[in-house]
C-alpha cells in the first residue's frame, strides 16, 4: 500500500510493546478528543502488526508474509487520514514515524522512504521555540501541551504539542501529536484586539439583544452617562430618555432601523445626573441566524454613542457667525433665509400668519456719495440699532444686504395693527441719526406681505414684500404699502419689458429719427430734433413707451451712448452733402449724472471735432431743479466741448430765472401743452403761453415751439414775434435714410 507505515529497529521495539505503552501514556494524559482518537488508532494499529506477525510466523506460509490482515489495514488507513498530526521520535529527536497530516504542518519531507534514508531531527523544522521544545519533552510534567512555530510556506505553521514518552527494551522513544492552531491564534488574537478596541475607544458602545435589552456596554459608556454597567444591564436604552424627542421621532428611528438596518443621526439623552447631552448616535442592526421565512430579524443592535455637545457649539458659533451681519449685529441674508424657512414651515403646519416687512433706506446712496462710506456704515449701525428698539423680542430683524432690511413677525396682527406699526417705524426710523460729526436724516419705504392672504409659498411670499417696497417706493417714498397684486402685476410686466429692452439695447435694435424745425415766417428748414425708436418684429415702438422705465437706470446711458455714436456719424455724413443745420439730442439727468456718458461724448468729440458746433443738447427742467452738483460739473463740460444747450420742455418744471442765465441757453423750446392752448381757446392757458414768449424774449433766448399741428397755431404765434416751430403742421420725424432728401429743397446752390 503506497504511504504505509513501517517500523524500523523491530529488534529492539516490538509493535506489541510500543501498543501497551501508548494505552499506559494516553490513560493520564488530558488530550483533546481528535488527539485521543489519534493515538488510540496508532495502537489499534500496532496490536493488530503484532497480532498478524506472529500469525504470519506460526503458519510458515511465505504466500501470507507480505499481507496484513483486513483489520489491520483499516486501522492504517485511519492513521494516515487521522485529523491531527502523529511523530514517532526516538531519544535523539529524530523522526521515525510521521503520519501524512502532520507531514503537512511540518511542510518537512517525512515520507517513509526520506525517512529510511535521513536522520532528520523534529527539532530542524522549528521556526520558533526550539529552546521551549527541548524543555518540555525531557520534561518530568508531560501532561502540558506546547505551542511553538514549525516551518510552513505559508505561514500557518502554529501547532499544539502533546507528549507521550515511551521505553520499550531499555530505549526511549516519544510520540508527538501536532494540532494546527492558526486559525484559533488569529481568531483569538483577533477578539483580544477586539475586545482592546472595546474597552478603550472613547465612544460609547452599547450592545442589545434583539429584543433590545443591553447585553453589554463598554467603559466610555459608563463615563458618558453615569451609569455602570451592572446598572445597564437588563434594561433598554429607553432609560436614557431625555424627553426632549417626540413620540415620531422614535417611530421614525425604528422604521429607518427596519428599511435600511442603519440609522445615524444627533439625539439627545439624560444622563444619571439629570443633565441632558447631545450624543451623535449610530445603530447597526446585525443579523447571526439563518434567514428563515418572512423579513429577517435582528439578533443584536450594536449602538456607538459620541459625545457632541462641543461640536453642537462650535457649530452653532460658525452658524451664527455666518448668519450675522458684522457691521450691524443683526442676521444677514443666510441666517434670514433659514429662520424664515422655520417660521413659514411651522405657520404652515399649525395654521398660523406670518407677515413679513421689507425696509428699504430711501436715497441712502447720496449719503455715502456727499459724506462717503464711512458715514453710511455708521448710518446702518444706528439704524439697526434703533428698529431693534421699536420691535418686540419675538420679532425676527435681519439685514438682507446694502440698506434693505427685513422683519418676520410671528404672531397674528390685523391690519390695523400691522398700519399702526408701520406708521410708528417710519416716524421713529425719521428722526435724525447722529453719525460722528453730523446729523442726518432719512426716510424708509416700507412693504408688507403676509402668509396666506398674499402668498402660500414662501418664495412668492418674499417676492410680494419686495414689490409691496417697491410699490411705496413708486408712490413717493416714507411710506409704507400693503401687496398689491394689480400693481405687481404691472410692475411684473414693467420688468419684462426691461428685459427685453435690455436685449433691444445689446443687439443694437434703436435707432434716430429725425424731426424738422421750420420758420414759420419763411417755411424755411432751421433745424432738427433726433428722436429714437424701437424697431421690432411688430413694428415702430415710440419712446413713450420704453424711455420712462429705464431713464433712471444704467440702461439709459448705455443706450443712450449708442445714439451718440449714431448722430455723430449722420452729422459728419451730411456735413459732406452740405448739411449744416443744428441738431439737437436728448439727454435726461441721470445721463447728465454719468460720468461714463460724458467720457463717451468726449471722446467722439476727439473723433469728429467739426460735429460739437452742430450739435445741441436738450435737456429738460427737472434735470436742473435737482441741484445737483455732478449735474451741474458736466452741463459746464458740455459747454466747454463746444456743445450749445437746449432747455425742453419749458413751462412744466421747475427751472428758474437765475438757471436760465447760470447755464446759458442757446434755446429754450416752449412744450406743447402750452400750445394746445391756442387751438382750445383757452384762456388761461393762452395767459401763461403770453408769459412764458415774453420772459424768454426779456432773456434773449432763441424759442422753438413743440407740437405744431394748424394754421391757427402758425399765425397766432408768428404774432407773438415766435417764429421758429416743431410739429406735425411741417413733418413727422423721418428715418436717416430721408434726410438728404428732405434738405434738398432747402439747400442753396
């Protein structure tokens, strides 16, 4: 039989005597059962080679010496597939016998026929504790087992060691038994680090059953909640309820524990003291059993608890440092938009209002441009400070920006009470600020949207305070206005209209038109007025619509800019066909404010020097009545440039006699209201029509009458000694295109 057993120095060691002893030796050794199997197979073994021996001598039949009985083979083929490893050694150490397991832990060639061949020691196959082994098998107490390391490839070489000493005719031999105990060394080394990491992490850990009972809890838990761990025996982690959660809270929990087997996230306990921490919590539902039928269920819920009462607050800290306004003190626009999601979420749920007032400074920016910035920082700080002091605690005041505040009032007000309490913060807010060296004073539009009258969603309901601001701010400013929605409607459409004016602007969809002035005496050409249109796929848009929504806002320099540029290019164009009377362009006050309009101007007039003779500038009365400084800098800059002005509209503002003279009119063009008074027959208005001819002729100012259309106009004021006219009597404004053809008639050979 290939691999089997033989036993050399029969002489001196007879398998009968060696099967006695090892039954002596195993009787008082304490062995596990795979080894006792082992070892009681070896013997079967042995008894049955000396039964068959001494059969085999008796008989003298030389057919049977090389047969063993049928039992004794059996008992062969049990050693060599015994679990465990068996060696045979002799007094030297050396191996004589090694089953095939054992074979394998030594990883030493320990074949029958190596064996036979080689003196090879047990001793050479240890990687470590040679010294521990050369102890312990001479040792007197050989019921110890011995761990050491053999020589494995793998590195799995850690065995068990048993002893069984024997002598048989004066000679000592020693039968070994090896049993791997890798996997038990890692799996025990394994739950010492383990355990290690329990007891020593700085996060509490609690452990439970699957009916939630705690089966054991770690140190640090102990620590964090006071409670020692026969205490927590026993019980759910209920016990550390602190009352703070709602009935939902916990029911989410479970149901989250159940979908996902996981649920993370910040709750609050009491500890054994009372006091109440929060804790960021994770538990892992951990399944064990074989799944049997229906949803699986947990055997064990681990729970790892860590303290997080100093990140909740440095938390908080960063929270409300970047919620708050630095300058002011009061929340800024994130610490607004989460309050108010809150507020808006909780008078949702229980059926509550919710009123918001949007506070907007009126004309702040002329404060920081006479006084500058600093003086404006100082403004925002008072005034926070002192709508602080008319608002109740509860009131919620935030500074969403600039000088535009917001106040979110919790509690149900009529609208009595919401009047009276704006009435009393455009008063109080009124009443001069002492900043630094000056006092000053200003004025606040206020607008008021409330939930659910004027909106039920939030983002709606913000943009209903700020068109309620707005539309105080439309009607003239200190004052406040409820949401109205017409009005938004018609600022929503005003809105849309910029927009699309905007885009007009960028791709260039203006152009000039130009208005003749004629002596009504002569009929001969005098002049023009360029006057811009809109140019769409509908048609002509006039600028009655489109020039009031944008005359106060950076649009109208841009466009404006652009039809600079145009009638400097007609003018210098025509200059070369002959034409040379005066044309007259626009400009409002917030153009006359605009220092990036007068650097455009400059430089076309560095461009085209033979255009600022021919080209007047008309302005209108309400630009001067405004005093304003900048305004008045660049009317001189306009005149310096070599440009001759033009006063519109006269007779419907608020110009006066000292400005008539200050700025040096070359022209002043009576408005057309004036002369609808003639056709009328209205006499009081033909009374200020008089007036008005004979104050500017007093002045020797050139007058242009607007809107010309009859006879009767044309003859009563060419009796007035006013001659020249604008209007329809003589033309509508005509495209570019036309000019030259116009002016033909009117050109001298």
């Amino acid at each position: 039989m290939s691999g089997s057993m033989s036993i050399p120095d029969s002489k001196d060691l007879s398998a009968h005597d060696l099967a006695a002893l090892i039954t002596q030796e195993v009787a008082g050794c304490d062995l596990s059962a795979e080894t006792r199997l082992a070892l009681e197979t070896l013997t079967q073994i042995l008894k049955d080679s000396a039964a068959c021996n001494t059969s085999l001598d008796e008989s003298n039949s030389p057919q049977k010496t090389t047969q063993l009985p049928d039992n004794a083979k059996f008992y062969f083929d049990l050693f060599e597939k015994s679990p465990i490893g068996l060696c045979l050694l002799d007094k030297h150490l050396k191996v004589i016998l090694a089953n095939p397991e054992a074979r394998q832990l030594t990883s030493c060639d320990f074949t029958p026929n190596s064996l036979t061949k080689s003196n090879r020691s047990f001793t050479s196959c240890i990687v470590k504790g040679v010294k521990s082994f050369l102890g312990w098998i001479h040792a007197s107490n050989r019921h110890i087992p011995l761990e050491i390391t053999l020589f494995h490839p793998k590195n799995t070489g850690e065995v068990q060691l048993l002893n069984a000493p024997l002598e048989i005719h004066q000679q000592k031999y020693f039968l070994i038994s090896l049993v791997s105990i890798h996997k038990q060394k890692r799996i025990s080394e394994s739950a010492k680090l383990y355990q290690l990491a329990f007891d020593k992490t700085h996060e509490g850990i609690l452990i439970t059953d699957g009916e939630r009972k705690i089966i054991d809890v770690n140190p640090a838990f102990t620590e964090m909640t006071g409670y020692s761990r026969h205490e927590a025996l026993g019980k759910k982690p209920n016990f550390l309820k602190s009352g703070k959660h709602t009935p939902d809270f916990y029911e989410e929990m479970n149901d989250i524990l159940e979908d996902k087997g996981v649920w993370q996230g910040i709750i609050y306990n009491k500890n054994k003291d009372g006091r109440i921490i929060p804790e960021e919590l994770k538990i892992t539902a951990i399944f064990t059993s074989p799944e049997e039928e229906g949803p699986p269920k947990p055997d064990y819920f681990l729970a790892i608890y860590e303290n997080a009462e100093d990140r909740l607050k440095a938390t908080q800290k960063l929270s409300e440092l970047a919620e708050t306004d630095s300058l002011t003190k009061l929340a800024n626009r994130a610490g607004f938009n989460r309050y108010l999601k809150g507020a808006f979420d909780e008078a949702q749920r229980n059926g509550e209002e919710l009123s918001l007032l949007m506070i907007d400074l009126d004309k702040f920016k002329s404060l920081n441009d006479n006084y500058g910035h600093h003086y404006g920082d100082e403004m925002l700080k008072a005034f926070a400070k002192r709508i602080t002091n008319q608002l109740k605690s509860s009131d919620y005041i935030a500074r969403l920006g600039g000088d535009e505040f917001m106040v979110i009032i919790n509690n149900e007000m009529t609208t009595n009470s919401l009047e009276h309490l704006a009435q009393k913060l455009i008063l109080k807010l009124s009443e001069p600020y002492q900043l630094l060296d000056i006092s000053y004073s200003v004025t606040v539009s206020i607008g008021i949207a409330r939930y659910p009258d004027d909106a039920i969603q939030l983002d709606k309901l913000l943009t209903t305070a700020d068109a309620a601001m707005y539309q105080a701010k439309q009607a003239g400013r200190n004052q406040f206005k409820f949401y109205d929605a017409l009005e938004y409607e018609t600022h929503s459409q005003q809105e849309k209209t910029l927009t699309e004016l905007a885009r007009a602007i960028d791709t260039q969809q203006f152009e000039l038109y130009y208005q003749p002035q004629h002596d009504m005496r002569t009929g001969q050409l005098t002049g023009f007025e360029s006057l811009v249109r809109w140019s769409t796929d509908e048609g002509i848009v006039m600028p009655g619509a489109f020039i009031p929504l944008i005359e106060n806002t950076p649009l109208i320099v841009t466009l404006g800019n652009q039809l600079l540029s145009q009638v400097f290019h007609h003018i210098v164009m025509w200059q070369t066909k002959g034409i040379h009377w005066p044309i007259s362009i626009n400009f409002c006050s917030y153009q006359l404010q605009s220092t990036q309009a007068m650097h455009h101007l400059a430089r076309l007039t560095e461009i085209y020097p033979t255009v600022p003779a021919q080209l007047h500038i008309e302005m209108t009365e309400t630009s001067l009545f405004e005093r304003d400084s900048v305004i008045e800098q660049h009317i001189q800059q306009l005149q310096a440039l070599g440009f001759k002005l033009v006063l519109d509209d006269f007779g419907t503002g608020f110009a006066s006699i000292y400005s008539l003279k200050k700025f040096k009119f070359e022209t002043i063009k009576i408005d057309k209201s004036f002369v609808d008074s003639i056709e009328e027959n209205d006499a009081e208005g033909l009374l200020l029509l008089d007036g008005i001819i004979d104050l500017i002729q007093a002045l020797k100012i050139n007058i242009v009458c607007e809107g010309v259309e009859t006879l009767q106009q044309v003859n009563y004021l060419t009796d007035k000694d006013c001659p020249i006219a604008q209007g329809f009597y003589y033309s509508q404004a005509i495209h570019k295109s036309e000019v030259v053809k116009y002016c033909k008639p009117f050109l001298k050979d």
